[in-house]
C-alpha cells in the first residue's frame, strides 16, 4: 500500500544512500502530461512515486539513463543513452505486457505481469535473448520488452512464490 507521503512512498524504492538525496517526481494527473517534481535532488537520482494506473504498489529510483528510457515512452520517442542505466523497484510493480511497453491494460481475459522487487539495467546496446530469458517466470534475470527501443533487463532480487 502507498504511503499517504509521495515522497516517503517514492524513496521506498531503492537503499536510503540513493534515495535520501534523490530528486522525487510524482506520475501526470492528465494523459500526455509531464513528471511533477515533488522534491528537487542532487545526487542524479530521481526517484517515482507509486504510479496510480498500476494495482501495486511500484515506486522506482532511476539514474538519469533509466530516466531518459520512462521520458521517451511518455514522448512516444525511442530512448537515447549516454550509458548503462540502472534503477530501483525494490517495493515490486506491475505490467500490463511483457512485450509491448505501450500496453495500459491487460488483454481481455489476461492478468497484470506481477513483479517482486527488482533492479532494472538498459543499455545502449540489444540484449542477447540467447543469453537471458525474456520469460518473467524464469526466477533469474530477463529481458522485458525485448526487441523495442525500451528493452532492459529485469533482475530479481527476491524469488516470489509463484515462480
């Protein structure tokens, strides 16, 4: 459950070292809106309140790679990279898709992709499928969206009992 603090709720994502200097954004109120920021930040972390379109809780800190990839899928644009890019959702979250980032709602008769927490990577390179799965059951590290400009790896840090 959210906590009534945004900010609060948004630096539950990741270890204190990372979030407690973190900028802090809130999600648009309106479709096609921009981040709100919450909190300015100084360590180039930015960190996301729960997303109220999604049925878990799922706050996230990015690094400003991860960033770019959450602003060019709000953009409609292919994200570009400086690096590698790491993030944080420590709290878990949830997916409409495994494969389409532009999904909103689960297929009829399909259920939300529910995630434990988790660190996020992408990279300015194509993730090997041969390498890892790109199957969210597999209980090890896999590729979410993978062959689309906003694929990045997901990588488990707790095992959930359905897996």
């Amino acid at each position: 459950m959210p906590s009534a603090n945004p900010i609060y709720d948004a630096m539950s994502a990741a270890p204190l070292r990372i979030s407690e200097n973190a900028a802090v954004m809130g999600w648009p109120t309106e479709a096609g809106g921009a981040l709100v920021e919450l909190r300015a930040g100084t360590n180039g972390w930015t960190c996301l309140a729960d997303d109220p379109g999604t049925p878990t809780h799922d706050p996230m800190c990015l690094d400003a790679n991860w960033l770019e990839l959450i602003h060019a899928l709000m953009e409609g644009r292919d994200p570009v990279y400086t690096g590698v890019g790491f993030g944080y959702m420590l709290r878990g979250g949830s997916a409409a898709s495994n494969t389409d980032p532009t999904v909103m709602q689960p297929a009829p008769g399909e259920d939300w992709l529910i995630d434990g927490p988790h660190v996020m990577i992408v990279a300015p390179w194509d993730l090997d499928p041969a390498v890892y799965s790109t199957d969210h059951h597999s209980g090890g590290p896999y590729i979410m969206y993978e062959g689309t400009p906003y694929e990045h790896l997901m990588v488990p840090v707790v095992v959930m009992p359905s897996d």
